[in-house]
C-alpha cells in the first residue's frame, strides 16, 4: 500500500520512528489505526449502567416490560 502524507505528519512520524518510540514507520501508522479504532468504539457501560441500569432509571419502561412479560407469560 502506497500513501501520501502531508509534509508535517511524515515528519512527524519519522521522528517518532528515529526516536525509538516505533520500530518502523510501519509500526507506527498501525497503532494510529488500531487507536483511531479504540476511540470509534462506543464507550462500554459502567457496571450497573448496562440495559438493566438504564432501565431503573425509567421507572414507566420498566412498569411496562414487566407488565408486557406477565400477559406473554
């Protein structure tokens, strides 16, 4: 794969590179990758926040699913 950069961000890179802080130029746009990645990812919920947290916050949707399960029962 070919890419071009803007002149700042090579040099940017390089330097980290001739730094230590990465092995290759390679290295280094991977983990740019992989971090872009990581922060696309949507949060995951704190414990206690997930599905059934949200639900003890919204006391009427829980009175209705509760209700709604019971008739299917």
């Amino acid at each position: 794969m070919t890419i071009h950069l803007p002149n700042d961000i090579e040099s940017d890179i390089l330097a980290e590179v001739h730094g230590g802080h990465f092995a290759s130029v390679d290295d280094a746009l991977a983990e740019a990758w992989r971090s872009f990645r990581r922060h696309q990812q949507p949060p995951a919920p704190a414990p206690g926040q997930g599905l059934i947290g949200a639900l003890r916050e919204d006391a009427d949707l829980l009175d209705e699913i509760v209700e709604h399960a019971m008739k299917v029962r």
